[in-house]
C-alpha cells in the first residue's frame, strides 16, 4: 500500500475548468495521495479553487494570492478584491503564492525596474493582510531570495506561518530560512540528477518541518520529466526525500503529511 501523502502545492485549474477533476483525484488517491493544497495565483483561479475545495471537502484546500509573474498594471484591483475570500464560507487555508520573481523581467532595464517596484508594493501589501489576519503564507521565490526574506521581515509576519515553496536555493539560504523559523517545501527538482544544491539544503533543514509538492502541472519528477506533472507522482519525490534523509519512506510520508496539515490547519 502508498504512503498516505499530502501535496501542500499544485495547481489543479485545467482538471477543474474541464470537468475531469474527479479523475484527476482518483488517479493521485490511487498513488496514495490523501489531499491536495489549490494553490491561488491570480483573480481567474481564486474563485475556481473555492468552489473546487467546497466540492471535495476533507480532500481539497485552497489558497488565494496574486502571483509575482500576474503582478502587472492595475494589479491594486486584485489586491482589493482579496481579502474578501476569507470571510467565505470555504475560506482559503493561506495567502499565496504571493512573493517575488527576478527570472522573467523585461529585457528593457527601466521596464524591469518598474516591474520590480509593482512586485514589490504586491508583496508588501499582501503581506501586511496576512499579518492582519494571522494566516500561513505560501511564497514564490527565484532570484530574489534575499530580497523576500527582508520583505517577510519587515512585514511583522509571523516566520513560524511561512513556507518558500519550490525550495532550490542553497545551504546558506536554507540557514537563514531555519534561523528565522521558516519552512521549506520540495518539487519533483529534487530528483533531478544535477540538483545537488537543492539535496544539500534539503539534507541541512532535515524533515521536521519539511513538506512535499508537486507544483504540478509543472516540474515533474525525473521519470515523468518533459510531460505534464500530477499530484500522483507525488511518491517519486518523496522516495528521492527519503534516500537523502536516510528515513524510511512511509514513516517521512506521515510526518511531511502531519506536518502539511499542522501548517494550513487542516483538520
């Protein structure tokens, strides 16, 4: 029998627009998938992932969060319109992904500092709602690293309320992350087999704040590498976490489950 698995990071919106997602939901239980986080990134999925987690409750999470890469002009219209989901009656398990990307900034200098500066005041404001309301927060982080960790800690959020996603920066990154109580989650990258940097980091923060994701539909794991990801290839990273960790998988299975329930407080 599968490890029972929660993936805290996916992306389910093609299964939910075209009606498939209860196959899409078979095929990760049958890998031993128990729950699966939704995770928000711009006004046209937030109400999507909602009505999603309402569907399939006691399966399904969701969060709400404008994404870096959604930040463009009028982004001030979806900010206002965020806060509101909370007061839902299937209210989100965290704010994000909201955070910072320097990867895809325009080619034009002046254009990748205006870029910046609305990624910026984004990330400021959707960090001072979470501080108002005292939810987990879900980040988005490449290139910008240390800029997002000085903008957490501006913000008053609590640490100990915050997961980087996506986690592939290095040891010393990892280091200031659990100094200052944060949390790390890993994709399917981590079985790539040049990834060295993102084991080593992953071997430093140890599993007892560790969660798993997908991030599907992107970042397969190296046997489905090039397709579509799933959150039922959920078990190839966590074999792949195992092997580095030197534990046993089913018991890594509980305690990255225990500890993505504990996080989005999931009953």
């Amino acid at each position: 029998m599968s490890p029972s698995l929660i993936d805290s990071h996916c992306h389910p919106a093609a299964a939910a627009r075209a009606g498939t997602f209860a196959a899409y939901r078979a095929q990760a239980e049958a890998a031993g998938v128990a729950g699966l986080v939704a995770i928000g990134t711009d006004l046209d999925d937030w109400t999507l992932y909602r009505d999603l987690a309402a569907a399939n409750p006691g399966y399904v999470r969701h969060t709400v969060g404008l994404h870096p890469n959604h930040v463009g002009e009028g982004f001030e219209d979806a900010l206002m319109a965020l806060g509101s989901y909370f007061a839902d009656t299937t209210p989100p398990a965290a704010l994000g992904e909201i955070g910072l990307d320097y990867f895809r900034l325009p080619a034009d200098p002046a254009e990748a500092d205006a870029a910046k500066a609305r990624q910026h005041e984004a990330f400021r404001r959707q960090l001072a709602l979470a501080h108002e309301l005292d939810c987990p927060v879900v980040i988005h982080s490449r290139s910008a690293f240390h800029d997002c960790v000085r903008l957490i800690d501006a913000s008053r959020v609590d640490w100990r309320k915050v997961v980087f996603h996506c986690f592939t920066e290095s040891v010393e990154c990892a280091r200031e992350l659990a100094r200052r109580g944060g949390r790390a989650s890993f994709t399917g990258v981590l079985t790539y087999p040049k990834s060295t940097v993102t084991r080593a980091s992953l071997a430093f923060l140890g599993p007892d704040h560790l969660m798993l994701e997908t991030d599907a539909p992107y970042l397969a794991p190296q046997s489905h590498r090039g397709r579509d990801n799933h959150p039922a290839y959920l078990p190839e990273t966590l074999a792949t976490a195992a092997e580095v960790l030197r534990m046993d998988p089913a018991a890594l299975a509980a305690l990255t489950t225990a500890n993505a329930r504990a996080f989005f407080g999931w009953d």
